[in-house]
C-alpha cells in the first residue's frame, strides 16, 4: 500500500465514527452512509489538505457542506411534508415523566432556535468540540465563534424561559435560568 | 460552570446519536476499498459522482470480488430502518391564559354554546370529514414500517343511523427516498385505496347511536351506553375524540363534550399548538398509564369556537415493545370537515 493509501485508512478508521455519528444527529438513518461515503471521499481527493493533527474540525465541515448539497436538493420536498412529516429517527430516552417534560421543553426551545444556532450548540454539545475545533468547523475565527456560542446559549436560555412555564409545569428537573448554573 | 459545560449539560439528552447504530463493518470495508480504488488525483479535477452512483458502484465493486474470488459475500443492502416512521410531534406554545384547565374549558363550553347553530337545509345528511393515523394499524408482522399513512375518513349520516363510511389511505410520507425504495420493495403502495361501507338505518356506528345529549351528565352515561364504567377518566377524552370523528356536534353538544372534558380529574392545560391542518387551537391532556405505556393523550380546541379541531396520543416514557423512539406520536385525528350536505349516491 501506498503512503496516501496508508495515511487515508488511518484517517478513515479513526474518524469514520465520530464522521458517521455527525451525520446521523442531522439527516435520517437510511441516509447516513451515503453521506458519510461522499465526505471521505471528497477526504481522499483532497488528502492533502487534511490537517495532520487534527483533522477531524476539517472533515465535520466537509460534512457540513455535502449536507448543505443533500438540503438544498431536498428542500421542495421538505416543504410539502412539513406539517405531518415523519421524524428522524430520535432517540430522546428518559427514564421518568418528570425527565420528558423537562426534555420535551429543552427540545422545543432548540426547535425554535435559528439554523446558525443550532448548529453551533451541537457542535459543542454533542460533537463535544473545543471552541476553537467547532471555530474551524465552521470557518471562523475562535473570537467569533466566542461571540456567537455566548448569543446562542442566551437565546436558547431565553426559549426555554418561554417553554419552561408554559401549561403551569412545575418539574424540578425542568431546566430553568436558575438551575443552569453558570 | 462555563458556557461550554453548561451546554453540553442541558443539551446532551437530545443528542439523536447517543444510540444511533453504528455502520456495520462489512459495509465499512466495502466503502474504503471502493475509494481506495478511486484515481485521487484525477478527482480533485472532476464533480464527485452522484450520490446513488457511489452506493451503485460499492454493490458491484462486490459483485466483482464475488466472480473474482470464488468467496461468498453479501451484497449491501439498505438496512431496515431502526424504527417505524411516526408523525411529527406537534409544538405546543405557552397557553393562552393562566387558568386551570377546567376553567378554561368551562369558558371554551361558553363560547361553544354560544354559536349560532347552522341551518340545515331540507333533505340533507350529516357530512365528516377527517385525517386518521395509528400505530397499531400501522405496524403488522414485526416489521418495521418506514412511512406513515394518514387515513381520510369521510362519512355521511342519516337522523335514522343510516349511512356511509369511506376511509381512504392517503399517499405514504417518508422519511427519505431510500425509505421510499424500501417501501416498494415490500410491497407497500404509494398511491392510495379506498375502502366503502354502507350502512342500513341503526347500524352506522354502533358505538353512538341516537341523539347526541347536550347535557354534560347526561352524555357521560350515553358515551359508555352499553359498557361498563370507565377504569380512568382517560377513557371519556378517547371517547370524545372518537365521537367527533363520526358524529356532526351542535354548539350545544359541543359545549357538553367541552364540560365534560372540564370535570375529568387530571386534566391539564397544555398549550396553544398550531394543529396538523395549520389552525390555531388550544390544547388540553391528560398524561396516565391506563392503557399500559405512560401516554399523554390530547384535545385541541379552537377557541374562537369551541369545535374540536384534533386529537392526539403520544408515548411519553417508554415504548414497550413498540419499535419507535421516545417521545413519539402514537395516533392523531384532525377533525376537517363538520356539516350538511346532500346524502351520497
């Protein structure tokens, strides 16, 4: 085998996980593979400009983009089936009532939340990115991405100070401006 | 604690991929080899090759090693999905007032009575309409089913109990094309059908015969005429949900359906929703474990009206050997169309 061929295995088993499980939080489950295949693919091609330590910020925004492709294709048929639509696969598994409200009402805030926030709170909360990794995911700088976690994280407390007391819900376990800490 | 933590904290339960299932390793090895033997260089120069193409090339990429080597090896195939498609969960928004929900739909039983009641021009029937889902209808053999496919029921009823029921499945929604392709390859339509039954007087229904009392008591005893009482107040919300999907209600039997909701122990207010028709109603449920899995079963009310707009059931806690994830939409209603019209041919 060859060096290329050597250096892109590697990058392949060490990163097709975390690759796949970023795919799979933002498109349906039949289409992970396919979209995981196209971003080590465009890896392969582009196996120079895959930064050598830390390659994985670099790979997430090529997925960013490939989805963004798959999105754009998709949208028409998005708008028809908005309202009785089937959900993705989710997987939001709680062991007690009390734990769904408090999820529902967390679920409902993020909902509401534009598409630029959303994605840089699971950059940080479920591909558990360093600021700076989840920066180069998305091509800024480490301040800006600073700046834009700080107004995500604001107007997702701000949501969920809306959904928090709807319909007289008083779950202790519901998230609230003064259990989050911080 | 620090932003980062804090919300990774708060966050971290919805993570869609905490038990997401990992790509299989066969089909692993099969996508690096195929791009392994992609000419890189070349690449960069050219549009990467179309989505299907690349799934289409993996399968013959093995079929190639097959006839090559003489060993047996399973072609790819799209897994089933991992669970059953469902109905999006409707979002409910902050409730209209602060009042209990017995209150509130005391108030929404006054307005209801309030309505004029339509007129009802001579020789006409009563005429329904509605969008149906259920789980239960939708999952047969243990297989996993990857669309959903909403019922149109549309009926008409005689004063004497006579009618017709005509339920129709609309096309399948899906989760994506490759469940589409999946769909077909089992068998499952995507066009609709239609199935019609006619009823002679007294047999439309059985379940709801005769008038419809406008008293709130009254409609108790007739709603489980025949049955025996109730094991939990649950049971009267189903029944009005069932009761709006085949029975035209008067103002004044709205407003007993919407008093009898208000007297049910345990029933809440769960907020203002924009319904599965896109129209603004208020939403009142009761969350129990009755029927076996922990469930929040749901009313929705038009408040400028009083009329019954939906219903819906969803599994809250777990999904016993359901093959869906949780929370999840388990059966829906929407109630579209209530009035007179001129009986069938």
């Amino acid at each position: 085998m060859d060096a290329a061929k050597e250096q892109f295995t590697e990058l392949y088993e060490c990163h097709h996980g975390d690759v796949w499980r970023y795919v799979a939080r933002r498109v349906g489950a039949s289409d992970v593979g396919d979209v995981v295949a196209d971003v080590f693919l465009v890896a392969w091609r582009r196996l120079d400009d895959v930064p050598v330590g830390s390659p994985l910020p670099w790979l997430y925004g090529v997925a960013r983009l490939v989805l963004a492709n798959e999105a754009r294709g998709r949208r028409r048929w998005q708008e028809l089936t908005l309202r009785v639509a089937a959900e993705p696969d989710r997987t939001v598994q709680v062991d007690h009532a009390d734990g769904v409200v408090s999820q529902r009402d967390v679920a409902v805030a993020f909902d509401r939340l534009s598409t630029g926030d959303q994605e840089i709170l699971r950059l940080v909360a479920w591909e558990r990115l360093a600021p700076t990794e989840a920066a180069a995911v998305l091509g800024q700088s480490r301040a800006t991405f600073a700046m834009r976690l700080m107004r995500a994280r604001h107007r997702l407390r701000r949501q969920l100070g809306v959904t928090g007391v709807r319909a007289g819900r008083t779950s202790s376990t519901a998230p609230s401006m003064s259990n989050w800490g911080g | 604690m620090n932003a980062v933590d804090e919300v990774r904290q708060v966050l971290g339960g919805l993570d869609p991929a905490r038990a997401a299932p990992p790509c299989d390793d066969s089909r692993r090895g099969q996508v690096l080899a195929l791009i392994l033997s992609d000419d890189r260089r070349a690449g960069t120069a050219r549009r990467m090759m179309p989505r299907r193409r690349l799934v289409l090339a993996a399968v013959s990429a093995v079929v190639v090693a097959v006839a090559g080597g003489g060993v047996a090896v399973e072609l790819y195939r799209q897994p089933e999905p991992a669970y059953a498609a469902t109905p999006v969960m409707l979002t409910y928004g902050p409730p209209a007032t602060t009042e209990a929900a017995s209150t509130r739909l005391r108030r929404l039983a006054a307005v209801a009575a309030q309505q004029p009641v339509p007129p009802r021009p001579a020789g006409t029937v009563e005429h329904l309409e509605s969008t149906n889902w259920f789980l239960n209808s939708s999952i047969s053999g243990g297989r996993t089913v990857s669309g959903v496919v909403p019922q149109q029921w549309r009926s008409w009823r005689t004063d004497d109990d006579a009618g017709r029921m005509v339920k129709k499945d609309l096309p399948p929604i899906f989760r994506s094309d490759a469940d589409r392709r999946q769909w077909k390859k089992w068998g499952g339509r995507v066009g609709s059908s239609e199935e019609m039954h006619d009823y002679a007087a007294g047999e439309f229904y059985s379940g709801f015969r005769g008038a419809v009392p406008t008293d709130a008591a009254a409609l108790r005893g007739w709603l489980r005429a025949g049955g025996s009482a109730p094991q939990a107040p649950v049971q009267y919300l189903e029944d009005a949900a069932q009761l709006a999907g085949v029975r035209l209600l008067s103002p004044a039997q709205r407003a007993a359906v919407l008093t009898l909701l208000a007297d049910l122990p345990g029933i809440t207010v769960t907020g203002t929703v924009t319904d599965r028709a896109g129209r603004t109603g208020e939403a009142f449920s009761i969350t129990t474990d009755a029927h076996g899995l922990p469930a929040q079963y749901t009313m929705i009310v038009d408040p400028r009206s009083g009329v019954l707009l939906g219903y819906e059931e969803v599994l809250t806690t777990t999904a016993g050997k359901l093959n869906v994830t949780i929370p999840t939409v388990i059966t829906y209603r929407s109630y579209l169309i209530a009035g007179y019209t001129a009986a069938p041919r």
